[in-house]
C-alpha cells in the first residue's frame, strides 16, 4: 500500500513538472526569416535575388486597433540573410510584424512595399505547436537591375518592356 502511495505521488509529481515545462515553453518563440535584395527590380525572388547579411529588421507588437507598442525587438540578418529573433511572453490579442529597417548595401536599399513588413502570430493558443515562427521574406529593391534579368524573365514567361 505504501509503494502505492509513493508511485501515485511520483506520477503526480512527473505530471505536474510536464504541466509547468509546457506551459513555460509554450511562451516562448523565435521568430524567423529571411531578407533578400531583389536585383531584377521585380519585387519578388528570382534565382538571380541575392540574400543581404547585415541588415536590420525590427520586431513590434501593438494592440488591436491601437498604435502603443507593446513589443519591440531587433535583429541583424547573418551572413545568409536570415534572422532570428528571440520573443518571451504570450501576444494573442495583439498584431505583430517584422519589417525591414536598413540594408547595409549601397546599391540595394530601396524598401518595397510589398516586401517591407510581414505579420507573425506569437500566441501558444494559435494551433501551431511549434515555437518558430516564420515570416514571409522580406527584401530591398536594388536601384539598377543586373543584365542577366531580362533573359531571366523571358524564360520565366514574362512579357518585356521596352
């Protein structure tokens, strides 16, 4: 009866450890994505769009229909254009997006509308299981577009002009 007792408290015990790790864990994320320079002046990727280390990205959160910022982070891309931005606590009732901030690069810093910002859900009650959180890519135009693209394109199916 004893050794009953002694498993039945150990078993609870496991259970509720499991319980407070989950819920911990569940609160945490990393946010994830990649910027990109578009060198054909498209404003989506190509085979001919190169990735940017060194940019900067910014994380922030906001309120539904309200313009305080209840989280901020930011992030330097690495030497492959990706990022990873580290969040704690939970942000259900609240829009968040990474935008592209600044491009180290000269020749490519032109923000594209389409391509500056992108939403991600940072809630654990969102039916995703996973932490990571990956945002769509986000990228910079760059000011000439390289020789290559017109005959990129022209395979791509793309009409020219001019």
């Amino acid at each position: 009866m004893a050794k009953a007792s002694v498993m039945t408290v150990a078993i609870m015990a496991i259970c509720l450890w499991s319980l407070i790790s989950f819920a911990l864990a569940a609160d945490k994320f990393n946010v994830v994505g990649k910027v990109y320079c578009d060198t054909c002046r498209v404003e989506f990727e190509t085979k001919l769009s190169e990735p940017i280390p060194g940019a900067w990205v910014k994380l922030e959160c906001r309120k539904v229909n309200d313009e305080v910022v209840t989280l901020s982070r930011e992030a330097v891309t690495n030497a492959t254009g990706g990022y990873n931005i580290p969040v704690e606590g939970e942000h259900e009732e609240q829009i968040c997006e990474v935008r592209v901030d600044k491009s180290p690069r000269a020749d490519c810093n032109e923000k594209m509308e389409a391509w500056e910002k992108a939403q991600v859900q940072l809630s654990s009650q969102d039916g995703l299981a996973q932490p990571i959180r990956t945002a769509n890519n986000l990228g910079f135009r760059k000011k000439e577009p390289l020789p290559g693209c017109a005959q990129l394109l022209k395979k791509m199916g793309f009409p020219l002009i001019g």
